[in-house]
C-alpha cells in the first residue's frame, strides 16, 4: 500500500492550480534569463570592433543583431494509475470410511487471502521555444545611432 499512498498523496495534497503556477513561474523565469543573455550579448557586439579597410565598425554597425527567444507554448502532464484486488478463496473437503470396528474421518480446510496492488505514475513538461527578431524600438535606436556616428 505505501507505493500507491505516496502517489495518491502526492497528487491530492498539491493543488492543479500550485502545479500551473509553479510551471508558469518556470517560464517566466527562463524567460527572464534569455532576455537577459539576449541584451548581454547586445552589448558584447556593440562593443566588439573589427577593423575593415583601415575603418573600425563595431558587429551592430556591420548588421549583426542578437537572438531573442520566446516561450510559445508550456505544457505540465500528469498520469497516474493504479489498482488494488483482494481475493477470499475457503474450500473443504470430507472423507468418511468405515471398516468392521472403525470408522475413519478426513477433513481438509484450506483458506487463501491474497491481495495484489500495483501502482503507476508519470509526468512530463514540455516547452516550445521559437527565435524572434530584435524588437522594433530597439532596431529603429541602433539605426539612429549608426547614422549619428556616420556624420
């Protein structure tokens, strides 16, 4: 029993709604980050500069732009299954036999519990991710600088 009872226990004593939220932190969090390496590594190619025909241009001026990702989807799946089975079997059996001066008598009992429990579970988390190009606003401020630095 105590296989099924730590299942049972675990899925009834956590709320759908602390799962879900627990998964949409998740993401928000992994979100968080790839927005952060994203403008990280904006401002490493800002700073890098390579030299071309004697002109030193930084990576932003020559097009190079970073990837940002975004969360599309998020999916939290549980399953669980499981099954108990009792059975009660009680047979007897009586035998008699008689000669001259005795009589004999054989009884057979038999008495059979059984009990059988198994127990199955499993979850998953999937996310999908796709890349998005550089917001607007921020394509539209490194166009204006490039130009400003041009005149």
């Amino acid at each position: 029993m105590g296989a099924i009872q730590n299942i049972t226990n675990t899925l009834t004593n956590t709320p759908l709604y602390t799962m879900v939220e627990k998964l949409g932190m998740a993401v928000a969090n992994a979100q968080k980050e790839l927005d952060t390496n994203s403008i990280a590594l904006l401002k490493e190619l800002s700073d890098k500069e390579i030299e071309i025909g004697g002109t030193k241009y930084n990576l932003i001026t020559l097009g190079f732009t970073p990837t940002f990702y975004a969360f599309t989807e998020a999916t939290f799946e549980a399953k669980l299954e499981f099954s108990m089975a009792e059975s009660t079997a009680f047979s007897i059996g009586a035998e008699v036999g008689a000669t001259i001066g005795v009589v004999t008598a054989t009884v057979n009992a038999s008495y059979a519990r059984k009990f059988e429990q198994s127990a199955e579970g499993s979850s998953s988390i999937s996310a999908r991710m796709v890349s998005l190009p550089p917001p607007d606003n921020l394509l539209t401020i490194l166009k204006e600088s490039i130009k400003k630095k041009e005149e």
